[in-house]
C-alpha cells in the first residue's frame, strides 16, 4: 500500500510537470496591413448626410474603442457629388463632417462620395435607394406580476421587380430617461439596440408581417423601431457581423474579407432613409 | 433477386480451376498461438514462383506436378522457414512457420526483406506499420500511438501538434478512411484527439495506402489505413498490459476451445481525472475503450470473426447542488461503436471469399444544466453495410479480386433541445435524419507479365444514392511495375477516386465534435485522380531499402465553407458550402532499414497543395492550410543488447499556413449605438507559422528472460520535446513588457518526461 502511495506521489508529479513545461511561444513577424481611410455615412432624414472618417489600425497598435477619437480624420476634403453638382462636407467635429449643402437626396439618384486626407484618396458611389415605410407597427405589453412582457407587431410591403434588402432594427430608452428624444437620435448613447432584424425579400413574398417578443423592458420604457432598405453589401456586411461576439464563434473564426463599397478604403457609403418610430410603452 | 443470383453465380464461378497443375493453399499461422500471419512471404523454390499471404493470412499458389516441393515462409515477424512438401497432389493444410524453438531443426533464413518484397510487388505508395517497432518508440505520457507513428512516415503531414489529424499527399483531414476489422471509424482520437482509439496492444497489422489504391478500397480520397486486431490465441492464455502516465490497458487473450475458438478481449482507461483528484483539483474528463474479438475456426474452410469496438470520451462537470437557482452541470458523451461480423469461407484451393457485416456508430451528446434551465445536443452517424469479397488465384501470375459493398450511412447532426431561456439563444431543432446507400462493386486482377513486368489493374464503379438523385463514378485504378534488377524497380500508378460525404470543420481548428454530412442534389461528391511514379532500391548489404516517390494529385468539389460562416449547431450548412478544386504534388524519400541492432527511417517530402474556389480569395488560387513544403523524419531504434534499447525520433516540418489579420477598423454596429473592430485578414493562408521541430527519446529496460517463467515485464522512461521548444499551433498578440504588442506563436507541449511499464504473461 505503501508503494502503491508513493507511486501516486510520484505521478502527480510527473502529471504536475507534464502541464507545466509550456514552451516559450515563438515570435513571428507579421507585415502590418495598409493603414486605409475608413468611411461610413448615415443619411438623416432632414436631407442631412453625416460622413464619418476614421483610419485603419494594426493589430499591435493596442487600439480599443476607448481610443476610437484618436483615429478619427480631421481636416479632411469630403465632397458629395451627383447630377454634375458638388456639394463640400463642412467638419462639425473631429472626423465628422455634415453635408447641409444637399439640396435634397432623390431615390434613384447615383451619388459619389470623395474624401481626401493627405494622400490618401477614397471614393464610392451609390443609388439612393427607396424609403420604405411601415405599414402598421403596433407594440403589445402583457403586465404580468414581477414581469412585463413586450411585442412588436409590424408589417411593410416589398418593393416589387427589384430585389431589396431590410434592416429592422429595436432600441430601447435608456434606463431613467423618460420619453423619447428624437433629436440626437444617432449620438452614440442615446438608445442602446435591443434587436436586429435582416431580411432578404427572398424570405417572403410580397408582404412581411411579424410579431417580435423585446426582452429587458418594463412597462413604462420607450421603444424605437426603424426599418431600412439597404444595400446588399451592407446587409451582407451586417450578416457576417451577426453573433461574431459569441465564445463559440471566436472558437470558430473563417477568414473573411468584409464587403465594403468603398474604393481604397473600408466601410460604407450609404444611401437610404430609415423609417422610424417611436412608442412610449406606457400608453400600451 | 435474378440479377442477385446471376451475380453470385458471377463471383463464385470463378472458381473453376484446371485438374493439369497443382495448388498448394492454406493459412500460414503462428504455431504457438495458432494466429494467421498476414502479408507474408511463400516461396516455392523448384518453380521460382511466390505469393503472400493475403489481410485474411490465406495464400494458393499453383504450379505444375512435381515430385517434391521446397516452400518458404518469411515474414518480417519470424525467421524464414522451409519445409518440402510433395508435389504431385495439391494440398490445402495450414502452414505453421517455425518460433525460435524450433528454428535448430530446420533451414534458417533471414527474415522477409520489406525492401526485396517492394522490388517484386506492383505496390506503389503503400506503407506498412511495423508494430513491434512502434511500440519501442517515444511517445507524448509513454502512450503508444500508431497514428503519430504513421505520421512520421513521408507524404503524411500533421494537423495540430500532438493530434491525429493528418493529411495525406494535399488533401483534407475528412479524407481518410480508417478501418478497423472493415469497420470505418470516424473519429479516432480521444482526449480532443491528442490520443488515438487504437489500443496498441490489439493490432496484429496496419497498412496505409496513400496513392496506388486496390479496387476494393473506395469512399474516401486520400489515404486508406486498414488496421486488423489480433484474433486471440488458439493455445494458451495470455495477459498484456501497460501501465503509463496517462492511461493504462490491458489485453487477455485464450483459446474458448482450444485450436478451435479464441478470444481476445482489451481495455484501456485515462486517469487524469483520477490524478488531479488527489492534487485537490476537479478535472473530470477521461476516456476508455473496450476491444473485443470472437475468433471461431468452424471447419476447414470456414472461418467466423466477431470483432467490437466500444470507446468514449467523458467529460462531467458538476456545479453545485445546494442552490438550485444557481446550479451548474455540463457533461459530454463522445465515441465509436463499431461490431464486424466475418465470415471468411475457401470455396476451392483457389477461390477465397469473405462476407463481412459491419456496424459502426459515431455519436456525441452534450448536456447542460444552468438552474433549472436544460440543454441537450446530439449528433450521430451510422453505417450499416455488407460487403463480399473474392480472391481468385488463378495461377501463380494472376490473381484475381471481385466483390461488392453496400453501406447505409444515416446521418442525423444537431438534435437540439433547450428549455426556459436557453431556447431563446439555441432554438430547439429535429436533426433532421439524412441517410444515403453508397455501393460499390468491382473487380481487380494482378498479372505478372514476365520476369521484369507486373501490372495490377482494377475498376471500381461507386455509385451513391440520395433522396432524389444517383451520383455515379468510374474509378480506374492501375500499377505498373518494372524490375530492373533484383534490387531495383520502378513503379507506376494511377486512380481515381470517389467520396460522397464529408466533414463540417472550421479552417481554423478541427474538433471531435465535429460533423459528417452526406453529399445532396447540389452538394457533388469529391473527386480525385493520382498518378504517382516510384523507384525502388533495394540494399541487402545494408538491409536497407529506399523508397523515392513523385506524385500528382488533382481534385474536385472540395469543399469549403462561405466566408463568414457561422459553423457550429448550425443544421443549414449547404447554404453555407461551397465547392471548388485543388492540386497538390510533391516528392517523397524514405530510406529505411528494418533489420539489425539498429532500425529506423528517415523520410522526407517536399510537397505543394493549392487551392481555388470561386467564391474565397478573390477567385484565386491559394496555399492550403496544410501546405508545408518539408517534413523531414527521423526515427531510430537501437538495440544495445536483448534487454536495453534506445530509440529517437527527431523531427522538423515547416510550419502550418494561416491567414493573420494585419488590420482593424471601427465600424458602428447596426443599430449605429456602438462602434465594432472589424478585423481585415491577409490574403488567404499567405503566412506560414514557424518551423517546427522536435526531439523526443525513449529507455527501454526488459527484464530478464527466465527459461520456464512466462511472464516478462519492460519499463519505458522517455520524454517528449527533450529540448522544450514550441510547435506553433495558433498565432496571438500579445503585449510586451514596453506596452507595445506583438505576434507570437504559442505551442502545445513543451518538455514532457515519461515513464510506463509494460507486461505480459
């Protein structure tokens, strides 16, 4: 019994050293990627187009979204250009420049987008694509003791003859904020996203109509929901991001080489208009 | 049923044979345990004309009336034997080579060269393990593995360090058709794969076709191992076992009625949950298989095999159970099951048949428990197939193989079932059943043309059967042999081959969880045509012999995945494959020397593999993932006397091609309320990681042979990367001390020493 003990004894050990002795890990150089002009645009929808410049990063550089304003491009030319007219992007704030000048964003209507920074030039042009508008979006809150549970309702018609693609998106007001402040919309902060739906109209014949449940939310919270025709590299874009967060996936990396429409850089010059609603689940 | 019975009376009728010549025939065995010796060499020396023994130990040979015969058996187990035997009747006996006993009675000769048996044979890219050998080399813990062994050998490249995963001559890892007593295992490694399901202690023969493949042999593309255990002695009992770091086994075998049925029955076991339980710490996972075999000589002519394998993986996490709000479990079942049923029947001196049943089953469950929310995955995939098989000798220059095989595959990937709010993230899904027939018939003959020219010619005409759709193929398969002297010969191949399934991984890592999937109306089965020229040389003076081989290999409707694709639990995966082609080439060394107080190899392979699918890269042709240009072995063993050896195997290949990302930007996410780093990766597996290399040694110390006593014992004290250097398996940045960051190369296992005791009695 005795050898029987020091025999484990002397095991373990072994066991012990065996996940020990981890071999030094081996550098490797890798050549950096290009540092490329990053571009993404939001239409608003007073006519306003929002350009966005950021610059690409290398792994090493140690960036996190914490220092997102360190790479935003300042001082940069950002013009809009369609039907033989101009129009020059003033910069509101570091690396986000505003097209007040557009007289108005027709459906249909090639655009091109051009910014320089320095030497580096990147262009794209898009079609404005059409508004497409809810036909009903109606929420449900069912009051249950310690618990609400929360729908959405909603419907739209596909524009026929062509193919289209739909972002639905859910946000939420944020916690202690009453009602709902439509002007700054878009700042970061503001609402934070609860849901994302993408549809391809190859999903559904003619009509969508669909009742989501919304998780996270009491009865007297506000919702926003928007539904956008995109373009088909920006949905695509949007599907590979889908669950790209998740343990299993980072388990389970493709390598994959994001859609963009811009020519040089990265991101996207979109042309589309967002419905948008707004409901104060309280009056449900 | 006629055309089954015009078919049978096809394949049996064969056997009609001339009364003019004789046929000597029989099993060539082991005289002590009464186990068939596979592969061995018989020689009749009056008409110059030889044969082996074929994967059943079975041999006829015809030759013309003659008073008397000499014939000679060489294996590479055994000394060369002769015995006389008269040679004016045919005579159908079992053949007993001679033990170490009994060799001062009769001629003793050196033992079957594998280089002399390379020059005569039309066999072109075709290894065979010798087991006793591995069982002498290093190993990760001391565990025998004959998986890494065959690694070694040129033309095989590993996967992750420490895997079984391999691939053969540019082809993927779902290539590779294992078969252990005709039954296919799909997945033969446990604890993540870092340890084969093969219990060294089970395996009579194993051989390895990489190019070059007989007809009947089909299903997958690049490489064939067919492993056949060991039948159970006739005579006696015996007992082997081993005691090892990481696991330990033992293996009994004896006669049920003696020299008429055995048995052989073996298990293994993991410890390390055992281990770090009596460190105080919890890791609950461990492995175990069960081999078993029925061995019934039922007359003469008639042999039944029963032959089983049953092994899991086990992993079982227990939270705990005083808060059932906050309790925690996770578990996971993973293994094979696989049954063969075979009968092996002589029809006459010169027609052998065998009729095989076989079952297989390869299944993993994981369960979860959060509180009193519940998980339960499952995927499994099943064969049920038969197969029947003839060898006709017609005369000592031809032999002619025929057979057919019919397999069931059933495939029913990702049940899935979750309550409360795990179904909110994992919706609860079917796994929907797929099941397909593949069946293949064939036939093959082997003719030796003159004294210099041998050829072996087949076809094989696969055919696969699913819902909706028969995808059918030809595969002409062929060998060319020219003997330029009696030490040297060059060699040519050429095949085709079908696959109709394949295996859902990730380019980035393979797991045991991952799945098979049959081929669909628009998923094309894979296919593969190789020619591969070889030349062989032979140096008895040095009993050596080295082996140099080029190849071509071209494929079709490889599969990949889309860009992007979301892999795991994901049951709508033909959305997501995409199919496209590739090529691989390269040349092969292996000098080899199996005889003397020093044996080993070392091999060599140069190869290049590409790729090119419309939809990845562009449209451009890229470096596979296991495209590394060199892979050099070596492998010793040195035997300093009968009771020490020594053995080492160093190796260096070049490193695993990945695909790194060079850059990042930010993007807002689709709600625009955040911002994500979207990463921008390099031109497909442009990078290579570093070379890899590694040297791992091994003691051994056998205790002393006492004459009457039986039982016999060796320690094995080794280590595994003496000199603790990393093989790369992934890339990860990481900071330095200065804050800034760099990439860098992390390797599984550094320095692991070893020690394991082995027994028999």
């Amino acid at each position: 019994m005795k050898s029987v003990k020091y025999f484990l004894f002397v095991f373990s050990i072994v066991i012990s050293a065996l996940f020990s002795c981890r071999p030094k890990p081996i550098d490797i150089e890798v050549k950096p990627g290009d540092v490329k002009l990053v571009v993404f645009t939001q239409v608003i929808p007073n006519n306003v187009m929002i350009v966005t410049l950021t610059r690409s990063f290398s792994p090493l550089s140690g960036n996190t979204s914490d220092n997102l304003s360190s790479l935003l491009v300042s001082g940069a030319t950002v013009q809009i250009k369609s039907n033989n007219q101009t129009y020059d992007c003033f910069e509101s704030s570091p690396g986000i420049y505003i097209s007040v000048a557009t007289s108005s964003f027709v459906e249909g209507q090639e655009y091109e987008l051009i910014a320089i920074s320095g030497t580096d030039t990147v262009t794209s042009t898009s079609k404005m694509l059409p508004k497409v508008d809810f036909t009903t979006v109606l929420p449900s809150v069912e009051k249950n003791i310690g618990d609400t549970n929360v729908f959405v309702s909603f419907n739209f018609n596909d524009i026929a003859s062509v193919s289209n693609w739909y972002l639905v998106n859910f946000y939420k007001k944020q916690a202690n904020v009453g009602g709902i402040d439509g002007s700054n919309y878009f700042q970061n902060g503001s609402n934070s996203l609860i849901r994302s739906i993408l549809l391809s109209d190859k999903e559904f014949n003619g009509v969508y109509h669909a009742k989501v449940e919304l998780d996270s939310l009491k009865w007297n919270d506000s919702i926003v929901v928007t539904l956008s025709n995109i373009d088909e590299k920006y949905f695509n874009f949007l599907g590979f991001r889908e669950g790209k967060g998740g343990v299993l996936s980072q388990m389970n990396i493709e390598p994959l080489s994001y859609p963009t429409n811009i020519k040089n850089g990265y991101g996207f010059f979109n042309t589309f208009y967002p419905d948008i609603k707004f409901f104060d689940l309280s009056q449900y | 049923m006629t055309k089954f019975k015009i078919l049978l009376f096809f394949f049996v009728s064969f056997g009609s044979y001339s009364q003019e010549d004789i046929t000597i025939s029989g099993y060539l065995k082991n005289p002590e345990s009464k186990e068939v010796i596979l592969f061995a060499k018989v020689f009749v020396v009056e008409a110059n004309k030889s044969v082996l023994t074929n994967e059943y130990g079975f041999f006829s040979i015809l030759v013309p009336q003659k008073e008397m015969y000499t014939l000679q058996f060489s294996s590479t187990e055994f000394a060369t034997t002769s015995f006389d035997i008269q040679g004016n009747v045919s005579v159908q006996t079992d053949f007993f080579v001679k033990t170490a006993q009994q060799l001062e009675e009769v001629v003793v000769l050196a033992k079957k060269s594998q280089g002399q048996e390379l020059i005569n044979n039309t066999e072109v890219s075709v290894m065979r393990i010798d087991i006793k050998q591995a069982k002498s080399l290093p190993a990760i813990g001391g565990e025998t593995d004959i998986l890494k062994v065959a690694q070694l050998l040129p033309g095989i490249n590993k996967g992750t360090e420490g895997g079984t995963n391999f691939f053969v001559r540019g082809g993927d890892g779902d290539q590779n058709l294992i078969l252990v007593d005709e039954a296919t295992v799909y997945n033969p490694g446990h604890l993540f794969g870092f340890f084969s399901v093969f219990n060294p202690d089970v395996i009579k023969e194993m051989t390895i076709y990489k190019g070059g493949f007989p007809s009947n042999y089909s299903g997958r593309l690049s490489s064939i191992t067919d492993i056949r255990t060991i039948d159970g002695d006739k005579k006696k009992f015996k007992v082997v076992g081993g005691v090892g770091m990481l696991s330990s086994r033992i293996m009994i075998e004896g006669p049920i009625w003696k020299d008429k049925a055995s048995f052989m029955v073996a298990a293994r076991r993991s410890y390390i949950d055992k281990v770090f339980k009596l460190a105080g710490q919890d890791i609950p996972f461990y492995f175990y298989d069960l081999n078993a075999k029925i061995n019934i000589a039922i007359s003469k002519n008639d042999k039944l095999f029963l032959s089983s394998y049953f092994g899991n993986d086990i992993l079982k996490l227990k939270g705990s159970e005083s808060d059932s709000v906050n309790s925690f479990g996770f578990g996971s079942t993973l293994g094979n099951f696989t049954q063969s049923i075979r009968w092996t029947h002589i029809y006459n001196p010169k027609l052998f048949g065998n009729l095989s049943l076989v079952h297989t089953q390869f299944k993993y469950d994981i369960d979860g428990r959060f509180g009193d929310k519940n998980l339960l995955i499952k995927s499994a995939v099943e064969d049920y197939g038969a197969r029947y098989d003839f060898q006709y000798f017609k005369n000592a220059n031809t032999k002619w193989n025929y057979g057919v095989n019919v397999i069931n595959h059933q495939f029913r990937p990702n049940a899935v079932s979750t309550t409360l709010e795990i179904s909110d993230y994992l919706k609860n899904q079917v796994g929907k059943l797929m099941s397909t027939i593949e069946t293949n018939i064939y036939v093959d003959v082997k003719h030796t043309l003159n004294d210099r020219w041998k050829v072996d010619g087949g076809l094989s005409l696969p055919q696969s059967y699913i819902k909706g759709k028969v995808y059918s193929g030809i595969s002409p398969r062929g060998n060319l042999a020219y003997k330029i002297n009696e030490n040297q010969a060059v060699k040519l191949s050429v095949s085709r081959m079908y696959q109709f399934m394949h295996r859902v991984s990730s380019s980035s890592m393979a797991l045991p969880t991952d799945l098979w999937y049959p081929i669909s109306t628009n998923i094309k089965p894979q296919i593969a045509d190789q020619v591969a020229i070889a030349y062989n040389y032979n140096i008895p003076k040095l009993k050596s012999y080295i082996v140099l081989e080029g190849y071509y290999k071209y494929m079709q409707n490889l599969t990949e995945y889309k860009e992007g694709s979301q892999l795991i639990l994901n049951d709508k995966f033909e959305d997501l494959l995409i199919q496209g082609h590739g090529w691989s080439s390269g040349s092969e060394l292996l000098i080899k020397k199996d005889e003397g107080k020093f044996t080993g190899w070392i091999g060599y392979t140069l190869s290049f593999t590409k790729r090119k699918f419309a939809e990845l890269n562009n449209g451009e042709a890229f470096w596979a993932k296991y495209d590394r240009r060199h892979y050099f072995t070596f492998v010793s063993v040195y035997n300093i006397s009968p009771r020490f050896s020594f053995s080492a195997i160093f190796e260096m290949c070049t490193g695993a091609r990945f695909t790194p990302i060079i850059g990042n930007y930010f993007m807002p996410n689709a709600g625009m309320t955040g911002v994500e780093i979207i990463p921008v990766f390099a031109t497909r597996n442009s990078y290579k990681m570093s070379t890899a290399h590694r040297l791992d040694i091994n003691f051994i110390i056998k205790s002393k042979v006492v004459e009457g006593k039986k039982y016999s014992s060796e320690w094995h004290i080794g280590a595994y990367n003496v000199y603790n250097r990393a093989a790369p398996f992934q890339i990860k940045v990481v900071q330095n001390e200065d804050g800034s960051f760099k990439y860098t190369q992390p390797g599984l296992f550094g320095f692991v020493p070893s020690i394991g005791f082995n027994f028999k009695f």
